[in-house]
C-alpha cells in the first residue's frame, strides 16, 4: 500500500443525523463508499460536522461491525475475547503497535504474493509458462524411459544397431529379433503419445 500524503487524506464530515459527506466529491456517501477508500489504499479522515472531533476509529470500526455481521467473517471469536482482555491490562498499551506490526507484515506477505501470481499469469500469457511446462514434461518422459528401460531387455532409447550382438550359441532366430523389434517400435509410439499428451 502506497504512503498517502496528507494533502491526499480525504475529509470526511459525519453530522448529527449521521450522515456522511465527501468534501474530496462534494457528496453525500455510505459507509460502503468509506470500504471502497480502504480497499483504493485511499486514506481519509471522519471528522463531526459540528464539533471537528476526529470518529475515524468508531467509523472504521463499525465498517468492521458490518462486515462482520453480513458474515464475512475475518476476526475469530477467540481473537476477539483476547482483545477484549487486554482493555485495561497493563500490555494494552503495546498491543496497538504489536498489532501494527503483525498487519504490517501479513500486508507485505499479501503483495508479494499477489506480484508472483501476477507474474506467473504474465509468464502464462508471454508463452513463457508454457515453455516450462514442455521441458518438465520432456524431463518427466526422460525418467519414466529410465525407469522402463529396468523392465526391458534393451533400453529404449538406444538404436537397434547399438544392442550387443549375442553369442553365435545363443544367437536369437530372425522371426525373435523381428518380434522384439516391433515390441519395441511399439512401446516408442505408446511413450510419444503420452508426451504427446501432456
């Protein structure tokens, strides 16, 4: 979230039939309006129309309230007990800043996850992905020929012209090469329409 400018805060005005009023948009507005502000990154400032009292907090809060309410559930009811606690506890003073801290982070957390993701759909549109996603599948091909070239007598990827010629005793009939051959041939096709596949 960029850092707002004090000349950029938004000043809202709260009058005594609680209404709200945008002087940036010179209009009345909802609290939803205040909801889309926090989600812009906008900041803004609740003032009483007729005292100048700051309500930000109360309002911030009840956009809280709202949302809750509506059951967009974000606070555990646990967490709130514990908040609650500490009102009045001799750590209530280090709570607000240990909490600062701990949004601060997950906000950090949240955007760099969002700048990969971003990332990775660029990539996705760019070709890029889909450039990786063919070399893991030749990588994965690659290992499952390895590991079925345990499970036949000659590896797969070798040329029948590089096979060991057997002893002349033992020498195969031409029809038992043949056969080995097409099995063979057979089992090339069957793992190029696999890759073919992924």
């Amino acid at each position: 979230m960029t850092e707002t400018k004090k000349s950029d805060v938004v000043t809202i005005k709260k009058y005594a039939n609680r209404r709200l009023y945008d002087t940036s948009a010179s209009r009345y507005v909802t609290l939803d309006h205040l909801r889309e502000l926090v989600r812009e990154g906008r900041d803004f400032k609740v003032i009483d129309a007729k005292s100048g009292d700051d309500l930000t907090r109360g309002v911030l809060a009840q956009i809280i309230f709202e949302e809750e309410s509506k059951g967009e559930t974000l606070l555990p009811v646990e967490f709130l007990r514990q908040l609650i606690s500490f009102y009045g506890d001799s750590m209530q003073s280090m709570v607000p800043s240990y909490l600062q801290m701990s949004m601060d982070t997950l906000s950090r957390q949240h955007q760099a996850m969002r700048e990969k993701m971003t990332g990775a759909m660029g990539d996705a549109m760019g070709g890029n992905s889909m450039a990786m996603l063919e070399e893991q599948t030749k990588r994965n091909m690659a290992m499952f020929q390895q590991a079925m070239s345990m499970f036949t007598p000659f590896s797969t990827g070798a040329a029948m012209g590089d096979m060991p010629a057997a002893p002349a005793s033992d020498a195969p009939r031409s029809d038992d090469v043949q056969s080995l051959r097409d099995e063979l041939e057979a089992m090339r096709q069957k793992l190029d329409q696999l890759a073919n596949k992924s």
